[in-house]
C-alpha cells in the first residue's frame, strides 16, 4: 500500500472539515427550525388556550391586560375598588390601600418568583373608577378587571334597611353601596379555577405571603363548588372580607336572585353570602388569625397570632406604624421605578396622619424653590427635607436670579408643573432637618389659616 503524500492527507482532512462544516450547518439550521417551530407551536396553544378561556368572561366585563397581551394564571387573588375621583387626591384611603395591596402581593411577598407563581394579583373595579387610577394600578403590576356595579337599586324588590342595619352606608353615596358588585366574581367560572377574595381595609401583616396556605385550604375541599370564609366580629355570620371560592355562575344568579328577600338582605352582601352557602352546608370555616376585627367576640384576640387585621387600618391606632412601613416601601419602590403618582408619605403618629387626611392633600407635594445667596449647609438640609419620604421637590435656582423673576415664572406654571404647592424660601431662611412629612405642615398651616387653595 503506498503511503499518503503530505498533498493527499491535507486534501483529506479538507474533505472531512467541509463535510463536518456542511453537516454543523444543517444541524443548526435544523435546531432553528424547530425552535422556531416550536415558538409557533407555543404560540398557536396560547391563542387556543386564550380563545377559550375569553369564551367564558361574560360580554360586559372587561380585563386590562387581556388574556391575549398577557395569560391568566388558573388562580387568582382579588381585591375591589368602586369608587373614586380624578383630583389631586384621588387617591382616597381605598384607592391608597389597593396600591399598597399591589406591591404587597407582587413586590414584598414576592419579588424574586411572582411571575412564576400559578395565581396572580386582581383588583375588580367599577366602571366609575377613573382611567387615571386605573393605569396606576397597572403600573404597579396588578391586573385590572373592569365589570358593572351592583347596588340596591339594582336587585328588584330590595326593601329599605332594617332598623338594626340602618345605620349603614348601603345607600346611593354611601360608604357601602357597590358591596353587591363582589358578586361578579362568582361570574368567572372558566376564567379562574379559585378567587381568594380580600377586602381592602384587610392589611396582612406578616412578611410571608397567606395566599398559598389559604389555596390550600381550598385545595383539600373535595367538591366542585365551594366557599370558605371566617368568622364575623359582631354577627352570627360569616365575615365576606376574606373568601375563598369557586366561581360559579349559577351561584351568581341564585344568590343575586335571593338577594332582597329575608335573612339574605340584613346586611348588604355578607347575609347574603353567609345564609346562602350555611343554608347549603357548602362552607369551611378558615382559622380566625386570617381575618380579625377587634370588636365584639374577637376583642381579645391575641396580636401575635393575627395574620390579617381587618378595620380601616389607616384610621386605627393598632398595627398603624406596621402598615405606615409597608407604605414608605411601598413609595421608595415607585421612586425607583420612576412611577408618576406616589401613594403619600405617611406621618409617624396617626393623629398626624388623621390631620392630613382631613386636610385633603395627603398627594400633594410641594416645590421648594430657593433663590440668592445660601450656605451650603442650608442647600443641603433643604435638599435633605425634599428626600422621598418627605414629599417634597427642591430646586435650588442660580445665584443672581430675582425675587421678581421667581413670582414671574410662578404665574407662568414654570414651578405647578411638578407640584401643586409652590414655597417660595428667601436667601435668610433657615430651614431646620425635619422628619415630618411636607404634607403634614401644609394640613397645619391649612388648620391655622383656614383655607384649602393651593398657592
């Protein structure tokens, strides 16, 4: 056998190169044909997946993003909003608190895995609550489900309130009057396999997140339908604040139906639910640490075992400086996100926080402008007052600029643009450091002078 030359082995080893090339090109062309494929696949099974879950959402709701921009996780956590108007504060106790709620649920409990979790964040709202507060929530990361309201007036033959219940706000302008629109989830049936169901006055308050222990419980119930709920504080019923449900929408039309006759009418939709679902024996009871109101038989409920405090947690004195920590991380994650409407700062006392919200301008902020000649001490305690938690905008002009220029660019909007209040601090100002937020002056300066216009 004769030996290969140098010339044959390197024409060999060419050969073997551009077939080892040529099949290294099929392969990868092969592997980007099936990824391709299987994204067209996936795709295609997420349009299939998407038509039929929107077959199921009943014609006059509405989800922002849809089922299309974005898939429905099988579970889902709800909370409802009804009410609110598009002023400088908007952003009213409840609107407030499902902000809070938001970044509580995806960003506190969950910021590392909430994309992968197998439920996701709802806020229910009416169609009066404004597109403003509406992207807010958005931007925050929730979901929005848009459905009609259900009120008194809108259950044919509802009585006027018994005396017992008279006292309640169930009535047109009324703290309480859309609590029947908690029905309309009960309408998503095909859209969410489980509701875990919370009222926004319920603020959670341990650093773990209740929602899978609450699932949970769901999930050991052997029926096709079921509701699982709490105890009330006052009444022999269930308390409609914290529910876990299957939607149902039989359910909803029996329920809505039973709605204006005795004893489902007492007490807005929480006799309703309650005698509904015990009549039925469809209930299980959750363990009382998930919803406690500190009234009546629960009183003495132990702090250490509570998990859900469910009272107006903005007006209360128990568990206020838990929840104003919740809020300030709440506004540092939408400063760093850029976000363009900031839940307030939160004074450190209630009855600081209480004079605020009286005052009505707990979203404002305020725009310090300083003009002249100031030490750089005093530019940086100023600076140091317009920190977020402050609610405040310092701007510090060049030397040089005029007092009469200031109140020219003042009447221009050169300053209203990025806040409403607009303080104007002379060169011989000395402003002392402050940790009290800009807002709760302003409510003071209100109280003494008695006016509400902004400057």
């Amino acid at each position: 056998m004769r030996k290969p030359t140098l010339s044959s082995t390197t024409g060999l080893n060419a050969q073997m190169a551009l077939g080892i090339l040529v099949l290294l090109l099929l392969g990868i062309t092969a592997v980007k044909t099936w990824r391709q494929n299987e994204e067209n696949y996936q795709k295609i099974m997420m349009r299939v997946t998407a038509d039929e879950i929107a077959s199921f959402i009943p014609e006059d709701f509405e989800f922002f993003p849809s089922v299309y921009d974005k898939p429905l996780k099988p579970k889902a956590i709800i909370s409802m909003l009804t009410s609110g108007e598009d002023s400088p504060s908007v952003f009213d106790a409840y609107f407030t608190a499902a902000v809070a709620h938001v970044f509580t649920f995806t960003q506190y409990f969950n910021s590392l895995n909430y994309a992968n979790l197998n439920y996701e964040y709802v806020v229910m709202v009416t169609e009066n609550v404004s597109a403003r507060q509406r992207s807010v929530l958005l931007r925050m990361g929730a979901r929005v489900l848009v459905v009609p309201s259900i009120t008194r007036r809108d259950l044919p033959g509802m009585p006027k309130l018994t005396p017992r219940y008279s006292h309640l706000s169930l009535d047109k302008g009324g703290e309480y009057e859309y609590v029947y629109s908690k029905l309309q989830m009960w309408r998503l049936e095909g859209v969410f396999e489980t509701i875990l169901f919370h009222d926004l006055d319920l603020f959670f308050l341990k650093d773990t997140d209740p929602a899978p222990a609450l699932f949970k419980f769901a999930d050991a119930i052997n029926s096709s339908y079921f509701l699982a709920a709490a105890w009330d504080c006052c009444d022999e019923t269930l308390n409609s604040g914290l529910m876990v449900f299957s939607p149902n929408k039989e359910r909803f039309k029996e329920m809505k139906q039973l709605a204006p006759t005795p004893p489902y009418n007492y007490f807005g939709d929480q006799t309703l639910v309650h005698h509904y679902h015990w009549n039925r024996s469809l209930v299980t009871v959750l363990p009382q640490a998930y919803n406690v109101i500190y009234f009546g038989k629960l009183k003495n409920f132990k702090n250490e075992q509570t998990i859900g405090f469910h009272d107006k947690f903005w007006r209360r004195e128990r568990w206020f400086s838990e929840w104003r920590k919740r809020m300030m991380a709440t506004r540092k994650f939408q400063l760093e996100q850029g976000h363009s409407y900031l839940v307030p700062s939160i004074p450190k006392k209630l009855n600081e926080w209480t004079m605020v919200q009286e005052s009505g301008w707990m979203g404002e902020t305020v725009h310090m402008v300083s003009f002249g000649a100031i030490s750089q001490e005093q530019i940086e305690i100023r600076q140091q007052v317009a920190e977020f938690n402050l609610q405040a905008i310092c701007t510090i002009e060049k030397r040089g600029v005029e007092l009469h220029e200031l109140l020219k660019r003042l009447l221009e909007g050169s300053y209203n643009a990025n806040g409403s209040w607009v303080l104007i601090l002379f060169p011989e100002a000395q402003m002392a450091g402050t940790s009290s937020p800009i807002v709760l002056e302003l409510a003071r300066f209100a109280a003494i002078f008695g006016f509400c216009d902004s400057i």
